[in-house]
C-alpha cells in the first residue's frame, strides 16, 4: 500500500507490518529495498528524473520525516507516524535475533562497522552479524565477494544518501542477501 508525494511514493505500513513483510522476504527468498523518504528527498527528486525513478524502484519506502507524515494528514491519507530508518533497522535487526536471520554491515569509516557490530551484539543477544566492511572499500569485487560468502539475509548499506540507493539499486541483483535497507549515518550513530 503506497501513497505518492509529488510523484514520490511513500508506503503504509507500520514498523510491525514491515518487520513481518520483510521476514516473509526473507523466508520466500524474494530481494526488498528500503528507503527512507523524507521530505528533502521528495524536494530534491523534483529536479531529478533519475533519483525520483532511483526513489520508485524500492519495495518499501518508508515515510522517515514528520513532513510525509504531515502531508498524509492533509491529503486524508493513512500514514499517521514517521517511520524511521534508524528504528527500522534496530526493529529488524531485533527481530533477525529471534528469528536466526544473518546481517552484514556495509559502509561507514574504518572500523566503525565493527564497533557498531560489538553494540548491536550488546543490544540483541544472539543477533548473528556474519561480515562488516568500511565504505571507503570501493573493488567491487572484494565488496561483493565479502557479502555472497558471509551468507547473510539482510544488508545494511551506510554510505550516505542517494549513493547507498544507486549502490543497493546497481548490485542487490548479483548479491545474495534478500532486504537491503540504506541506512546513512546510522552505524555511527549505533557505534557512538
Ligand atoms: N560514507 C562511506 N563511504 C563514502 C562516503 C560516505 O561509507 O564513500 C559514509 C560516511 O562515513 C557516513 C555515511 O556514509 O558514515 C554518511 O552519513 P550521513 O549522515 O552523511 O548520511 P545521511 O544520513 O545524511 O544520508
């Protein structure tokens, strides 16, 4: 169930809702795409055909800024709270725990993957986080190696807004993880 804003869409479901839809992915062995949707995005894809069709292509865009949620309200639409990247990830990375679901991190300075990895085992004891790489790692090659070998299910990608989106858009085909969420500066936020 999506929603469009200025030619952006924006989806409807709740944490709960999306949580139990990218398990189900996960389980079906479908490939999804979150994104955040803010309303700086939606602006910015006003000049740009290319990241608005970039924006389009994902499974799930997730309405990450009270203005989306704003605009909802006035246009007597279902979205009535924010949806936010950094929660969707602690929410799926919770439920990954309980559920023997594998993560790889993706992106950020050296070693901040790393620390983030030793909080999130803090966070959600059993969590299994099966690989991390820095993004300033750019062989293709080694990055995708690294991922198709780790086994992992669900890819966080933290190299900042869009070029996590074009990334996770130009690769999630030849990778073998199933959810890939771009996730900015979250990894250090969860390092500290
Ligand atoms: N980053 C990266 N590789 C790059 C450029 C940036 O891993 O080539 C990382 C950077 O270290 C930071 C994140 O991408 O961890 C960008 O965070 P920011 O808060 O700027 O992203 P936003 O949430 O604004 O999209």
């Amino acid at each position: 169930m999506k929603e469009t804003f200025l030619g952006v869409d924006v989806c409807t479901y709740t944490y709960e809702q999306l949580v139990a839809k990218l398990m189900e992915d996960i389980d079906n062995n479908r490939k999804s795409f979150i994104v955040a949707i803010n309303p700086e995005k939606i602006m910015k894809a006003q000049q740009d055909d290319r990241l608005r069709e970039l924006l389009n292509q994902a499974t799930y865009p997730i309405p990450d800024g009270i203005g989306v949620v704003l605009a909802s309200i006035l246009k007597r639409g279902r979205i009535r709270s924010r949806v936010t990247g950094i929660d969707m990830m602690l929410r799926l990375c919770q439920e990954a725990a309980a559920r023997g679901k594998k993560i790889f991190l993706y992106g950020a300075k050296p070693g901040v993957a790393d620390e983030a990895k030793r909080r999130l085992e803090k966070m959600f004891p059993g969590i299994q986080i099966v690989g991390t790489m820095h993004g300033y790692e750019k062989d293709e090659q080694v990055i995708k190696e690294a991922i198709n070998q780790s086994g992992a299910d669900i890819l966080f990608v933290a190299l900042g807004s869009p070029a996590q989106e074009y990334w996770i858009a130009n690769h999630m085909h030849s990778l073998s993880p199933k959810v890939y969420q771009g996730v900015g500066g979250s990894f250090d936020v969860i390092s500290g």
